[in-house]
C-alpha cells in the first residue's frame, strides 16, 4: 500500500480569470497560473528532495559524471545505498495540458516521468462549457439556480453527473494506489470539480447529503493530501492536509 496521496489542481486559466465553464475544453495555463504552478512545484519539490535521489538510484547513467581527467568520479553506490533508494514517487496527472502544465512544473525539477490518465479529466458540463458564469445566469435563470444550490440543473444541458465524476476518480485513485506498491506516494494532477467530487465519494461525504455540497471549491495550484489506513481488509483514507498552498 502506497503511503500517501497527494492531489492538485492546475494554475489558472484565462476560462478562470473570465469565470467560464471551462469542463473538458483544452485550454493552458495564462501567465499568472504559470508563475502559481511555479511556485507551487517548487516549494513541493523541495519537500519531496528524495524523489530525485530515489530516481538517479535507479537510473544511476543519469548522475552526472566529471571529465576523463578528473581525480574521481561520482560514487553512484551513495545514490543506490541511501534511504531514499527504497521509495517512490509516481506523478500521474489529467490528460489535459493545464494539468499536464501543472505537473511537469513539479515533476521536472527532480526529473521524474509524468504519466497520462483520462480519468482524472475535469467534470464535463456539456454545452454549458466554454459559457461564463454571469451569462449562464441570465440565459438559463432557472437552471443556472438549481446549479448553484446544488440541485442539478446542470444535467439537462448534458454535464456529467457529480455521482459519475467521484466513481471514475476513486477507481483511478484505487487502482494506481495498489499497482503502485509499498514505500510510494502517489502525485495525481487534476482540477476543481474532480478533486471535489472523488474526494467526497472517497471518504463517504456523498452518502450522506448525496449532493456533493460538503467541501469548499480548491483554489488554484493548491493541493490536497491524503494517507491511507488498512483496518482489516478495508481500506480507509484520512485526510491529512486541504485547500493548502505555498507560503
């Protein structure tokens, strides 16, 4: 069983400084979520040191090596023998390129690979996509409302259900949290509504009300973080950290 969960979401978007419904559309990171996932990436690469040291352990052709004439060279026993060579960190993250942006500021400081899953794709919300917010309200005032409380007004335009988004994120979460093994953390890089959503399916908030109004949204470039805890043969997650960011 890996030993923690850690969760992001991207930088902000120019969809987010005009308070669109960006879902699934494409689009990167404007000017200020890159500095943000800069800032982020590396305040948590500098806590996540032995990541890299874990990477050239098991790559040691990566360590840099001085000229033929040098009076040594790199010892890559003290990469293979460190405490940190026993663990791992594997960076998963959407396939969309905000969130892609938005790992690979973590990932390339300590030269880690990035891998893609479809499943940690933002919420759709169907032909709402791409529409801001201020004028989701005066076009559709009834639905726009029944979105707003909570209430699904969004479903009648085509988005996906909250229920689907937490489903498709736990199994995503459930399955890279077995295959990655003991002595793990799992990075995964995503967005607002999917954050939201799995988290509340992943700890059983969406039992209880059912309509996923439990959590605050997550600010950009912040992170959650979660550890896992075996009682019997039940796997439960505490969360550790919400809604933090960099100093």
């Amino acid at each position: 069983m890996i030993d923690e969960v850690m969760m992001l979401r991207h930088g902000r978007t120019q969809y987010n400084l005009e308070h669109r419904l960006q879902g699934q559309i494409d689009v990167p990171l404007d000017i200020v979520g890159q500095w943000q996932v800069d800032q982020t990436g590396f305040a948590l690469a500098s806590r996540y040191y032995w990541a890299k040291v874990n990477r050239l352990a098991e790559h040691p052709e990566a360590i840099a090596q001085p000229g033929p004439d040098a009076a040594e060279r790199t010892d890559t026993r003290q990469f293979e023998e460190a405490p940190a060579a026993g663990r791992r960190m594997v960076v998963m993250t959407s396939d969309l390129f905000r969130a892609q942006q938005t790992a690979h500021a973590f990932a390339d400081i300590l030269g880690l690979p990035v891998t893609c899953d479809q499943r940690l794709r933002e919420r759709s919300f169907g032909d709402w996509e791409g529409i801001p917010v201020e004028e989701l309200a005066q076009r559709y005032p009834e639905d726009y409302r029944s979105w707003a409380e909570f209430r699904g007004g969004e479903l009648k335009y085509g988005a996906e259900p909250k229920e689907e988004v937490g489903r498709r994120g736990v199994e995503a979460l459930n399955d890279w949290a077995f295959r990655a093994g003991s002595d793990t953390d799992l990075y995964v890089f995503s967005h607002g509504a999917w954050i939201s959503q799995t988290l509340q399916t992943l700890l059983g908030m969406a039992d209880v009300h059912g309509d996923f109004a439990d959590i605050l949204s997550m600010r950009n470039a912040h992170w959650v973080r979660l550890i896992p805890l075996e009682i019997g043969s039940t796997l439960r997650w505490r969360l550790m950290d919400y809604n933090h960011g960099p100093a």
